[in-house]
C-alpha cells in the first residue's frame, strides 16, 4: 500500500492549481473571506499579485493583460461587494470574450443564505455574464474546478469564468491531484471547419466580383492576423474591421477599408452594402456594424466563420456557415482556393467611394482638435503602441484614425462600452508588454471612473501614457442631444465639475502636461514618450463641441451616413 | 408554432437556474417546464414547450447547447414522440351534479383521487390538448384550483437508442 498523500489546506491547493496554469499575475483585493489565501500569498514567489483600488479596477486589469497576451487574466476578490465590484468588469470580459478567471471569496458555506456579513449570491448574480460559473463546496473538488474554469475561460469562444470560494472550504483539507485531462462531455468546442463548406466557400469567393472580407475580434483572439493577411494579399481582398478586429491587417495597409459600422468609413459601409461575397470571419453582426438590418448587404452572398454556433443566423441570416477555429479555417480557405477572383473593377469602385467621401476632421481650425491629436499619437508611434481607448468620442477617432499595425495592440471595450475601462486595462496590459508603448486614451468623463489605478501604475513604474482628451462634456452622449434630442444637454456639460487634471495626476505622482494649441502637440508628446521609467499624464484641451463623423444615425442604413453636421453655424 | 424541447442537463446544484436565465435574459418565453429525474443518476432531463418562429428555436437550441451543463438539445417536435401532461383538478360538485361529473372524469380516463362535501380532486393524464379538453368540460362546474405538470415527452421506438449511445460513455 502506498503511504496515503499529504493532506493540503485548500489555499495550498489554490496556488498549486495557479502554479500548474502558469498564471503571472493575480489583480486583485483582499477581504474577509480571502484572508486564508492572502496569508498563503505572503510565502508566494512564482507570482505577483498586483493590488488594484478597486475590484472594477482589478478586472479590467486582467481583462487588459488577458487581450495583450492572449493568456487568462485571473482576479482575486472578497465576497459581498468585492465579489460585486467585479460584475461590470465580467460582464464587459463576456461581451468582448476575454479568457478571465475572477475567485471571489464567499461566506462560509453554513452562512451562505443567511444574510451574513459581506454575503453576495455572486455565482447568481453572474451568471448571465458569464461563460460558465462554479460555487465550490467541497474542498476536494477545488483542484478539478479551477482546472475546468482556466479550461473554459480559454477555449472554443474564450470568456469569463467565475470561481466562488467559501472560507470554510479554503481552510479545510484534502490531498492534492490536478487533473491533467478535462472532460466536459457537455462541452466539445469545434475546432475544424467543415471541409465540403469550405471548400464551397472557397469557390465562391474565387468566383466572385465584389468580395469583401469583414473581419472581428475572433481574428485577433485566434491569433489569426498572419492568415487573414496572408489571404488578404494574395487573393487582394479588401478587409474591413469591426473595432475589435482592428490589428487584424494595418488599418492604413494596402488591403485595409479601416472600420464599418456607425462611425465606419464611408467606403468601407458602401463596400459592404454594395459587395456579392461578404465573409464574416470571427464577427457577430453587431448592430453597430449593421444598421438597419434588412438593408444590410442584401446583395450578397453570405458567408459566416465562427467558433459560436450561436453567433450564425443570429441577426442576420447567412448563405454558408462554417463553425470552428477562425485561424485554422482561413489558413485552410487559402489553401482550398484555386483561382484568385478578378478584384480590379472592384477595388477601383472602391477608390471612387474614397475620393467621394474622405475623413475630414477640419484640421486646421483655431481650436486643438481631438482627431489631430489622435494622428500626431499615432504618427509618432508609428502605430506600433499598444492602444487601450476608453469609451465615447476619442474611442471612435482613435478607430478612425489611430494606425494600428499589430493585433493585440488595440485594446477596447467594445460590447459593453463600459467607460472606466481605458485606465485599468492599459495598466494590465503593461505588465504584459514592455517593448512597446502602452497609450491610454480617455476622455475628460470616463478618465475619472477609474482614476484611482493611477496609483497601481505609479506603484509598479508602469510606463503607460495615460492620456485625457478633454472637452469638459460627455462628447458622445453631447453629440446624440445635438442630433437627435433636440439639443437638450442634459447632464453631459462637465466644466464646471471637472477637476484640474494635472493637479490630480500630478497628486498621484505623474508627470504631468496639459496642451491647448495645436503647434504644442508634437512637443509634448516628445517629452512624454520620452519619459519610460514611469507612468506619465498628459491633458489635451479640445474643441468643445466636436462630432464624431461620418455616422450612421441609430436604426439607419449603414450606407446611409451623415458626413457632417447638418447646421454650419454650429462648426466648431 | 409550438415546440417541445427534450434537454438533458448535469443533475447539477444550478443547472436550471442557467436554463431559466437564458430564456429570461434573452427573451424566449417559456409555456411550460418540468424537470425530473432520468435513468443516468448524474443526468436530469427538462421538458421545454416554447412557441417561436424558425429562426428563434434556432436561437434557443444553439443557447441550450452553449450552456455548459448541457448535454443533449433535441426539438421533439421533429421526431416521433409521446407527450404527455399530468393534472390535478379540484372541481365543485352539488348533490345533482356528482355523476355528471365522475361522468366526465371517467370518459377522459381520469381517476377520483380525493372528495370531500362539495369538490372532488381528479388526476388526469393524456397529451396537453386532452387536459385543455377536460378543463373547458369542468369549466361551468367551477374548478376550485388546479396544478398541471407542464408536459413531459420522449421520443418512440429505435431513435431512443440511438441518440442514448452519444451521451452515455
């Protein structure tokens, strides 16, 4: 008989399972019902535990270390609030399908239902935002549970998982054995496309006139961008991104239409309205991609790649649907196609459209505009930062605008649209990356709901250019009450409640700039980028009322877009 | 159009709560649902009945099928099936109207489980119209109260056999 194994205390066995995950980092907070784990943390060297501010804070954290890198962002929260801090922070890692694993702590397990102190129902709460969740109650299921969560938060369609620990279960004993295989007989991701569908798909993109490749975040997440672009370019097939596909060819590249959608190029949006092949490669047919839907290329023949069978037929109804693995399925489109199609004609329809309608953020003007500033950043990182925007105007400019060369490297809160995302999730994506600029990019609203991780990146020398576009006005929300709500600014105009910025970063620790002159950008952004021993601030001070354009109005044809603001006495 | 969905799920602490969430969070409504256990220990089935239009029952099988704790999604409705539906009716008698309605229970198959002074309680079993049938014949009786099962199915014959042979290792 075997001498019976060492009994491990479950927070033994916690980090016994992060250790076998290879896990770097822990974001995250301590509580009561963590105290165990924390105690273990202490005697810890193979990881580092970085303490956000917040909760909130801590998940987009990972969320943003998770995009950079493509591991799983893992979070370690208390129970009650704690746990309950973290919910915008999972559900915005499952809108944009981020492999997180977030452990909350919970009340001992004969307390759980009873109202006790800092008790939260989080495997409740969470469930609709999560890919999967798991109360563990025995600590002999803890090992295969963490095992099974690192497991699904990275395959098929990644997502956050979360992992709610009782304190009593932590403290408690048993013997340790990770399982090396995971069987989930429920849960058999498709990894392979169909060869008959692709090698129809195949053909028909051989065959026709006006393809067009309409690519998404499941390009960036499969790690996709050397196939997309190798396909790209030899069959010359012009590619147009939703946000989270952006990386996936340069935006600025040969193939590149930029983006579609509510503040998509114009011909990008003509493109998709106007093709006979559109392929959706790992995309959702969102409806800020599509508009109105029963006008949305109507003309073409539809074909779908996506590892969720549930993302087909979705919204809109396709002509060929190939389940599996975007990355393995474009590699073997390339190699199933016999002839390239004849895209000439095509791509000079496209140039028409071009010339027709171009970007135009009036440069020039007196006052500092947003877009300019977003240009010179992108000049003069020649697209090679890692580009983590917030939510609201400056996000869609920076889409527009910022040339982002490298997948990874564009790092938004796209589904959810959650402001307070820009701050924490550069933070994240800095441990991760330290070769290239980090750029954190805010606006004046979203920078102060999560204001208070400037200090995490001071604490760790984080190098990231936090960056505030600042117009004193929820810009996005100020735009749609011009437009479409009788210029009613309910609420959005800031000036008098914002604080002195570069006093407040400055109070953190940050060197810190403001910038109110166009002719001042450039010299700024030197001195900045120059610092890299530690997190920086700058402010831009921008044209107040500036608009977002072109825009397809909510609800509308995406071919049909406002170029510019319709009153000329209000141009800024 | 109405569908009958068989799902079989981990007999699993939650495992409902998931189902009940997806159709609440996006939107599908429900008829009737009713849970129970199967002949696998670790394995419960749920008897789904849901109306909607083509694409949304594509919808709802691809939801069932991404929840984890899901093991099969079949639409019964494109199968041969038996369904059937369990009610227990409380309905009012007086002292002329007693054998009209045993009448009843007895034509419908039904059996008197429980009487008292002025009801009787009856359980009947059949397919989900035959019960409809039944209520709208005791309707002008007065039914005190009722509790119906919500249908439970399961496909016929050899398919059984089959479709067993992909969940069971």
């Amino acid at each position: 008989m075997s001498p019976a194994k060492k009994k491990l205390s479950g927070a033994d066995i916690f980090f016994e399972c992060l250790k076998r995950e290879n896990v770097e980092y822990i974001f995250g907070y301590p509580g009561g019902a963590t105290l165990k784990i924390y105690e273990k943390l202490f005697e810890i060297d193979f990881l580092t535990h970085i303490l956000a501010k917040h909760e909130q804070g801590a998940t987009h954290m990972a969320e943003g270390y998770a995009r950079a890198t493509g591991k799983v962002g893992v979070v370690l929260a208390t129970s009650g609030p704690g746990a309950t801090n973290t919910v915008t922070g999972i559900a915005n890692a499952y809108m944009d399908s981020s492999p997180l694993v977030v452990f909350t702590g919970q009340v001992p397990a004969n307390l759980i239902g009873n109202d006790a102190f800092q008790e939260a129902d989080i495997v409740g709460i969470t469930r609709p935002i999560t890919k999967h969740n798991f109360l563990v109650r025995e600590v002999c299921e803890l090992a295969v549970t963490i095992r099974k969560a690192f497991y699904l938060a990275q395959t098929g369609r990644p997502g956050p998982v979360v992992v709610d620990l009782p304190k009593n279960m932590i403290a408690s004993e048993c013997e340790f054995e990770y399982p090396e295989k995971v069987d989930i007989r429920g849960y058999k991701p498709t990894v392979d496309g169909h060869p008959n569908q692709i090698k129809k798909a195949a053909d028909i993109i051989s065959k026709a006139k006006r393809p067009l490749l309409y690519v998404g975040g499941g390009v960036i997440m499969s790690n996709a961008a050397e196939e997309l672009r190798a396909f790209a370019s030899r069959n010359n097939l012009p590619v147009t991104m939703t946000l989270q596909g952006l990386g996936s060819i340069p935006t600025n590249g040969k193939q590149s239409l930029g983006m579609l959608g509510m503040h998509g190029m114009y011909w990008a949006n003509q493109a998709v309205n106007n093709c006979d092949v559109l392929v959706a490669l790992g995309a959702r047919f969102d409806d800020r991609v599509t508009g109105k839907l029963d006008t949305f290329a109507t003309n073409a023949y539809k074909i779908h790649v996506d590892i969720d069978p549930s993302s087909i037929d979705k919204n809109v109804v396709v002509d060929l649907p190939i389940v599996g693995s975007v990355k393995n399925i474009i590699a073997d489109l390339d190699k199933a196609m016999k002839d390239k199609p004849d895209t000439d004609a095509w791509w000079k329809q496209i140039e028409v459209w071009k010339a027709e309608c171009p970007l135009n953020y009036a440069n020039g003007s007196e006052t500092l505009r947003a877009g300019y500033v977003i240009e010179r950043i992108s000049e003069k990182t020649n697209g090679h930062a890692v580009i983590v925007p917030d939510v609201g105007q400056h996000q869609m400019w920076i889409a527009q605008l910022y040339n982002v060369v490298h997948p990874r490297s564009h790092i938004s809160s796209g589904g959810l649209g959650t402001m307070g995302f820009s701050v924490p999730a550069a933070i994240g994506a800095a441990f991760a990356i330290k070769d290239r600029p980090i750029v954190s990019i805010s606006g004046d609203g979203g920078f102060q709901m999560n204001i208070q991780e400037l200090s995490t990146a001071v604490a760790h020398k984080l190098p990231v250019k936090f960056i505030v576009i600042n117009n004193a006005f929820l810009g996005m929300v100020r735009q749609w009450q011009e437009l479409f709500h009788a210029e009613k600014y309910s609420f959005t105009d800031l000036s008098a409640l914002n604080p002195n910025f570069v006093k407040v970063a400055e109070a953190f620790g940050l060197p810190s700039f403001s910038v109110d002159k166009a002719e001042n950008v450039d010299k700024v952004l030197d001195e900045a980028f120059a610092i890299n021993d530690k997190p920086v601030f700058i402010e831009f001070k921008v044209s107040r009322e500036d608009m977002v354009f072109p825009m397809v109005p909510a609800g509308a044809s995406i071919s049909d877009m406002m170029i510019e603001r319709l009153n000329p006495k209000r141009m800024v | 159009m109405k569908h009958t969905i068989s799902l079989l799920v981990e007999n699993r602490f939650g495992a409902f709560d998931r189902v009940a969430t997806m159709f609440s969070g996006k939107g599908f409504n429900i008829s009737s649902i009713s849970i129970g256990e199967t002949e696998i220990n670790e394995i419960s089935r749920m008897t789904i009945v849901v109306s909607g239009e083509d694409q949304v029952m594509e919808q709802i099988e691809k939801q069932l099928n991404r929840l984890i704790d899901t093991i099969k999604v079949v639409d019964l409705t494109k199968t041969e099936r038996c369904e059937r539906e369990l009610a227990l009716i409380t309905v009012n008698y007086k002292p002329g109207t007693l054998e009209e309605v045993k009448n009843v229970c007895d034509i419908f198959r039904g059996t008197i489980v429980d009487i008292c002074n002025k009801s009787l309680t009856m359980e009947v079993t059949g397919p989900p119209a035959k019960i409809d049938a039944i209520v709208n014949v005791l309707m002008p009786y007065g039914i005190k109260e009722m509790a119906r099962s919500g249908t439970v199915a399961i496909r016929r014959g050899e398919q059984v056999k089959q479709a067993k042979k992909e969940y069971v290792q």
